[in-house]
C-alpha cells in the first residue's frame, strides 16, 4: 500500500497499526477459509531488576539469538519541564549529549559507536529524556560505558553549541514547510492551551538561550539517577548486565534540586476551529480531536480498545469508510497520545482539497457512531486480539521492547501494567466502548484544525463553523 | 590540558574494540528452501523464541516492468491486489488478518513487489489461504479500481505533491541519470497515466506476472520447514503456473558526461541538492566494495561526508543517502540503480562549493584507500545492521524472500558477512575511481520559490546533459 518504506519503520508501524474493526463488512466469511489455528499462550517477558544504591532502577531482558543488545535511558523530565519563555530547550541539550563529553570528542563518540556496530539517538519527549542504542552484543560493556560517559559526563564543547545554536536556526525555517509538523502545532495548542505540553518544539527565543553553561545547568537538573530507569536488552546474562550497568552508572550522584512535577494537563478544552494558511497546499491536513487522558488513567485501557475500532488500522470504521469506501484519503487514522499528566485523542487525515468538506461530514458521523453504535463481536473480538498481537510483534523486537518498557514507566504506569496488559485489553466489553465513545469521540468537543490554501477551501467549511486563522 | 589523557583513552577504547571484532561470532539463520512443482519458491527460516510468522510474498515486477503508457501502474496493481477477490470479497482480506492479530503492507520497488504480514501463529493457516486466493484472480472491479486511483492519487500528493522536496531526490534523479524508460520514468506515475488505467490492463498485468512461477514465498519464526511446506503444497501447490515473458535488456552503461538540472520548489522552505551516481549491477564484483564505500562516505555520523560537510566545512545542514537510496538497499536492487545523496545545504555554502567538498573527500579514497582502523570499524558496523535488520520475524521473511527472487538464493543472507569481510581498502579505491566520477554524475539543485512564481517556472526546466 506504500511507495515509501524505511526499514526502520517497522517498529513504528507497529506503534502505529493499533486497531480495529468497521462498517466494514459483516458479510459471512469464505467457506473454504481456514479457521485460526488454537491461540499459543502469550509470553510475557521476564523483567530482572533491581534498584541501584543511588536510586537508579536498572530492568533486564537477557535473550538468546540475535547478537546484539539494545539499551535504553529514560530521565524524567522532559520540554514539559522547560521554562515557557525557552520551549523545548531541553531538545537542545538532548541533541548535544553525544558531541562531546569530559574524555571523547564528538567524532571520537561517532567512531567508537560505529566500532562496536552502534546507533544512538537522544531525544526530549514531552514528560523525559530518553536515551536510545544499540551495538553488537561482544560490545556490551562499551555500550554501557559510551552510554554513561554521554549521558553522565557531557561537556557541552562551545563549538559544537555554536554549531548546533546555527543549524536549529535552519531547521526551524525547514520544518515550516512540513505541513503535517504545522498542523501538529496548532492541535497541540488547541488542545493543550497554555498547558506545557502545548509547547513541544523550538523557538527563536529557546534557540538565542543555548550556550554551553544554560546547557550545562539544564543537564544538571534532568539528570537523576532516582529518577531515571535503565533498560537493557540482549544477548547477554542479568548478572552480567546488572554488574556493568553498576560499574557504569554507579558513582552518578544528583546535583541539586529534581525538577517539579508538570501539573496536570487539561481533560477538556473549548473546541476550536482553526486555519493554518499553506499557499499553494493541494490537499488539507486535517486534524480532528480534543484533550483526554493520562496514561494511568482508568479509562486508558478501554479507550486504547475504542479508539482501535473507530480509527487504529486497517479495519477500523475510518479507514474502511474514508477510504475504502469514500477513495478521499491515503492513510487516515486516529491516534491516543497519552502522555503522564495528561493526554489528547485525535485524528490524522490528510484529503485532496475539493472533498476537505465532505471529510469533515464523515468524521462527524464516525465520531458520533462510536457512542450511537455499539461495536460488532467482530470489531470488539478483533481489536482485542490485534491488540494481543502487536503486543507480541512489539516484544519480539528487543528496541521496540526496550523503548515500550521505558515509555510505560515515564507514563507512570507500573510494571504489572505491562505483564497485565493482554488480560486487562481482553476483560473490555462493548458497554465500556461506547461509554468511551460518548465521553471522548462527541463530535461536539472536538476541535478541527485545517492547514492549506484557504482560497481552495473555505467555501466548503461553512457547516462546520468559524475558522480563525491560527497564530503561531 | 584534557587533551593527552583523552587521546590515551580514546585509542584504548577503540583498540580493544578492535581487538575484540574477530570474537563477534557469526549469526547463521536455519534457511530451508523448497521449489513447488509450478515454480514457487518457499523459503523457511525457523525460530521458535516467539510464536509469532513474518511472511512475504515477492513478486519478481516492479516498477521497472510496467507498461509504458501506464506509468505507476505496477504500484496501482499492487494496492488491487487489497481490493478482493471473487471469492474472499473487499474486506475479507484485512478482515482475516487484523482479526487475527496480524499486520500486513505491501510495497512496490523498481525489480520486486513484497506483500508482507506478521500475525500470532495461530493466524499463519489463513493468511496463507488469502494469499494464495489472489495470487490465482482479482476481482477485476471498476468500483475498486476507481476507488484505488483516488487513494493512489492521495498517497502521491501526501508524499510528492503536497511535500516541500517531493521525492526529487528518487523521480527527478533517475529521470536526470537513465536513459532507457525502464529506469528513467516516475514509478510512483502521473495523474493522466494512473486515470487512464483501466480494468484489462489489472487482468492483463495479474495474468502476465502474477502466478507462482514469478514468486517467493518467505516465512520465518515460529514454524518447522516441514509444516511450511506442507501448507505452501496445501494451498499453492494447485495454482497453474504459466508462460512467462522474457525479461528485457534493462541495463544501462555507466554515463559519460555528467548530467546537472535546476528546479525551484513552492513549499520548501530552504534550499537541497542531490546527487546520483550509477552503480554497478547486481551481480558485479564490485556489488559488495561499494556498499562497504557508502557506510564509509555517508552511513553516519561517523562518515567523511557527514564529518566533512555538517562538521568540518559546516556547509550543510543534513546528509543522507546510500546504495539504491532512498527506496532500496545495497542488495535489493536488480536492475540499474545509484547512489544518492540528498543534502539540505546552508546559506554560508553554494552547490559549486558543496560538490567540491563531496568531490574532495571522494578523491582521498580514491587516492589513499582507507586505513585498518576505518576498514575495521565500517565492516563491524554493516554487520551490525546487517543482522538488526534480520530481527523481527517479518524483515527476515522479507529479506529472504528478496534474496531468493533477485539473487536467486536466500543462502546470501548467510554469506553476505564474509563477503563483507573480504572487502580490501584497495578495493575501495578502484570502486572510488570507477563509479563516483564528474562523469558518472548527476546533480539536481532544488531552490525554493514563492507559490505565486512557481507557475511560471514550472513550465520551463533548465537541464544541461
């Protein structure tokens, strides 16, 4: 169904496939058709861990076959955490982690990595900073020191800042002709307001902060072993692991005060309409949603389930109506963001200009089904089982494992919460779907945002209400 | 005053790394390969460590085979092959899998179209059922054909039309670097060729390329060769196979002159380049030394290019690329392909100035090789990735299935790590001197441009060959 394909989109693809079924056929299926075979008990992968004395939870996942291990770092605290007047500054500092530490260099750091067969990658999520690599499994303990030596001892080199400081200042003009980045903005804010979560990304101002010492101080506040969790995954024993991650992360000690909790983000917002001008656009970018919940919230789990039946694959009641049947967009899909304060749900449809209009009708309608039509066995019985599935698919990937096991932590989710998550998807029943679907799916709450041409478009957003030109 | 302590333990670090490369035992995959009696090819991998199936099923055509008036047909195909058949209608197919927990994509390349799937075990019996439904016929619908246009339609503005860059880098660069239409044209297709697709041409393309013959069946995970076989016979084994065409002469020599255009783009935001140079063929000895070139010239961060340009000279913003990119690997590719780079470059740099720079770290390898240390770290580093991207069950079927079409032998999943391996610095010199040449070249600048101005520019392309 694509052209474009990156190898590494596997693991997101299966982030991203959760889902459901539709208004999709309940045609009987072919008679020759096979049944399933009998379901195979789904193994839940045995965490060892252990607390460090300076606080810092340490999980292993030892394996066999594969020879690689893959390492996770979550630190909490993330752009949520940054001071309103420099948004996503710790972006920044994330970014410099790995161009230089008190004994590499940044070209000695690439070298080494690329000598044990490494990648690395550092990123702020909203609620932490999360530190992800990789490399052959004879190279464990080289991982785990080039880990602890970027992420513990970073020096921050003037030039390297400097550097950094010009090439944000470039990309923050190249992601303006991302429409699908312009159209994130503006439904983070209409959803999250003056929330931090609203303020995700860079801006001139954050980037005029950088030097090597707002970095230095800003690393110093984030980085907290009692608040920190080490993932690590591989062909490797849990003695082994625990022993180097000891001799690598051991000595870290805070500095310092820990950052405050965010507050907590809004769970209802007033719907807006809003219109980013694109000149030249050919399609609409559409986003369709509202603020909902935080990860540990107890309608989480049913909502994962309601939300795989109205807009989380292939079967799901928008694809297979938007289009399937309708021919109005490539990949439409809706998605739950739900992050450790607070969270959004929202839909994801890009369309050609001329049905911009009668998209949004649909989203209406498919929204309003969720309350009004109670899911089919096989929607309900469906999106529980992909739900098991992807489960399995994830963990059968030792980053995609790594990185799950460390977004459920910073979401402030217990561990019981991943060993669990089969059985807990599975006791969902169709009352709990369309109490989901009459709390967070009302078309009424929802807020639409528009990037694209407005002289191709506005004619047709009449029945939807007053689009305000959105400000950045 | 850090500086002697930290080169100390730099070169400690990176020496026992060293020392330690040749312990990194090899990872062998158990591949199993069976060819039906009407010519498919099962391919096997078992693994038991979750019970869990990747599957592929390769069809031998892509892009490159697709009728001439009819371009971006074969991806246009391969979205119907989703559409139904008579006898599992639109929906069953999606119905059968998500339902059973699985997931499924299809892609459509210039020598191949993969149809993969990932699903607990229990689904593996009905997947393969679906598969082999549409493998035999299509429901040859206007209602889906006509729905599917619409979607293929979305998917190209989503990914060229509505982009800054639009793919320039991929339809732009071969249009630039081939001359046979085979290699040259837009495999994603125009609007007029896409709508004038009609109902025969799917019939026609399914009866000409899709049959067992012209495929690999690639399984991998938690089942035994034996039970794979057995269900390929079971649901295969009774679709006829049937003639097929002979497969044309798409190969083309490498270029003589080097080839430059110049475009504005309406959405983009800040200016890029790209730069193309043909690659040799599939089964060339120098197929392996190249890939091992393009980890050293642009696989990281670690690379001349990224160390020469983002640092050092500070021209550029981002660099990327590789063999067959931005579509394919070092090893997918059958036909004529090339390396790409794709770069964003500053306002402080000129194109002149950054194909110079590009032009100047070439010329060092071409001129001294690469020393042990650098040959040492890049080979660890491809085989590193060579195994990640063997990980999840659904890559391997993959990739093995790929393997099995276009090389025709899986076993080079297995082999490709000592071929890797024998790869000499002087080696690198000759592919150096040989390929990424001035005259072997071609460079497309692209300058972003007010909307309201593209329309006059649009109608008049400067190229120089």
């Amino acid at each position: 169904m694509t052209i474009m394909k990156k190898p590494k989109l596997l693991v997101l693809a299966l982030g991203l496939c959760l889902t459901g079924l539709a208004h999709a056929s309940t045609a009987p299926l072919p008679k020759d058709l096979p049944a399933y075979g009998p379901d195979k008990a789904v193994p839940v992968p045995q965490v060892a861990q252990r607390t460090l004395s300076n606080g810092l939870t340490v999980w292993v996942v030892p394996r066999d076959g594969l020879p690689k291990v893959d390492v996770t770092l979550a630190v909490l605290g993330g752009t949520a955490a940054d001071d309103p007047s420099t948004p996503a500054l710790s972006s920044v500092m994330a970014g410099l982690l790995n161009e230089g530490t008190a004994s590499l260099n940044a070209k000695q750091i690439a070298e080494s990595l690329q000598a044990m067969g490494g990648n690395y990658e550092a990123n702020a999520k909203p609620d932490a900073i999360v530190i992800s690599a990789s490399a052959l499994s004879a190279y464990t303990a080289e991982l785990l020191h080039l880990m602890a030596d970027t992420t513990l001892h970073p020096s921050f080199p003037a030039q390297e800042v400097a550097l950094h400081k010009a090439n944000s200042l470039q990309a923050l003009k190249v992601r303006e002709g991302n429409p699908s980045w312009q159209a994130q903005r503006a439904i983070d804010r209409a959803t999250f307001d003056t929330h931090p979560y609203a303020r995700n990304s860079l801006t001139e101002a954050s980037i005029a902060a950088v030097t090597p010492e707002a970095m230095r101080a800003l690393h110093a506040a984030h980085f907290r072993p009692e608040r920190s969790l080490l993932v690590i995954i591989g062909r490797m024993s849990a003695k082994d692991a625990f022993r180097i991650a000891e001799q690598q992360f051991g000595a870290w000690k805070a500095e310092g005060k820990a950052l405050a909790e965010a507050p907590q983000a809004p769970r209802e917002a007033m719907p807006q309409r809003l219109l980013v001008t694109r000149e030249g656009s050919v399609q609409t970018n559409i986003r369709y949603g509202r603020p909902s919940l935080s990860a540990s919230d107890p309608d989480f789990v049913p909502l994962n389930v309601a939300n795989t039946i109205l807009g989380g694959g292939f079967t799901s009641r928008l694809t297979q109506d938007i289009r399937e049947d309708k021919g109005y967009s490539y990949s439409p899909f809706s998605m739950l963001n739900a992050n450790r304060v607070g969270g959004s749900s929202f839909a994801r449809v890009d369309v050609r200009n001329e049905v911009t209009g009668a998209t949004l009708t649909e989203l209406n309608k498919l929204y309003e089904s969720m309350a009004s039509q109670a899911p089919s066995d096989e929607e309900l019985v469906g999106a529980k089982r992909l739900a098991a599935g992807i489960y399995l698919l994830r963990n059968q990937i030792q980053g995609s494992l790594a990185q799950t096991l460390a977004n459920y932590w910073v979401q402030g989710l217990p561990p019981t919460f991943f060993s669990n998550y089969v059985t807990e998807i599975n006791q969902v029943n169709a009352d709990q779907v369309q109490a989901m679907g009459r709390k967070y799916f009302s078309p009424k709450d929802q807020s639409i945002i528009l990037v694209g041409d407005p002289k191709a478009i506005e004619a047709q957003l009449k029945p939807f209400g007053e689009f305000k030109p959105f400000k950045p | 005053m850090h500086m002697i302590r930290l080169s100390v333990f730099t070169a400690g670090l990176l020496l026992s790394i060293a020392a330690q490369a040749a312990t990194t035992e090899p990872w062998q995959l158990p591949i199993a390969v069976k060819k039906l009696d009407n010519g498919l090819t099962v391919v096997v991998s078992e693994d038991h460590s979750s019970p869990t199936v990747g599957i592929s099923m390769v069809y031998h055509v892509g892009m490159r085979l697709e009728p001439q008036n009819r371009t971006g047909f074969a991806h246009l195909f391969e979205h119907l092959m989703f559409e139904g058949t008579p006898t599992a209608p639109k929906g069953t197919f999606e119905r059968v899998i998500q339902g059973g927990g699985g997931i499924f994509n299809g892609s459509t390349r210039a020598d191949f179209t993969n149809y993969i799937a990932s699903a607990p075990v229990a689904a593996l019996e009905p997947i393969l059922w679906v598969e082999a439904d549409r493998m035999k016929t299509l429901d040859f619908s206007e209602k889906n054909l006509a729905n599917q246009q619409n979607v293929v339609k979305e998917e190209i503005r989503v990914n060229v039309k509505n982009q800054p860059y639009g793919l320039f880098y991929w339809t732009d660069l071969d249009a630039l670097a081939f001359d046979k239409w085979a290699n040259s044209h837009d495999g994603y297709g125009s609007f007029k060729d896409l709508d004038h697709a009609n109902v025969a041409d799917v019939k026609a393309f399914h009866d000409t390329f899709y049959q067992p013959a012209n495929a690999v069946l690639g399984i991998a995970g938690d089942v035994t060769p034996e039970q794979a076989f057995t269900l390929a016979q079971k649901y295969f084994g009774g679709i006829a196979s049937r003639a097929l065409p002979a497969r044309p002469d798409v190969a083309e020599p490498l270029n003589t002159k080097g080839r430059m255009q110049q475009q504005t783009d309406p959405l983009a935001k800040a200016p890029a380049l790209a730069v193309g140079w043909k690659m040799p063929a599939r089964d060339s000895k120098d197929q392996i030394p190249m890939m091992v070139l393009s980890q050293l010239l642009v696989g990281d961060d670690a690379s001349r290019f990224f160390q020469g340009l983002v640092k050092g000279r500070e021209q550029v913003l981002s660099i990327e690329g590789g063999v067959n990119y931005p579509l394919g690997t070092d090893i997918d590719y059958a036909g004529p392909t090339q390396l790409v780079l794709f770069t964003l470059y500053k306002s402080n740099a000129t194109p002149d100035q950054v194909l110079a720079s590009i032009n100047q770290e070439i010329a060092k390898v071409a001129a001294d090789g690469v020393d042990d240390i650098t040959l040492r770290r890049i080979k660890t580093k491809l085989l590193s990735d060579w195994y990640g991207g063997l990980e999840s069950f659904l890559s391997r079927a993959d990739t093995l299935a790929k393997l099995q079409t276009m090389w025709g032998d899986a076993e080079v999943a297995n082999q490709l790590p000592g071929w890797i391996e024998a790869v000499s610095a002087d080696d690198l010199k000759r592919v150096a001197r040989t390929y990424l040449t001035d005259a072997n070249r071609s460079v497309i600048v692209r300058r972003p441009v007010a909307a309201a101005a593209a329309k006059v520019a649009a109608n008049s392309p400067n190229t120089t060959r």
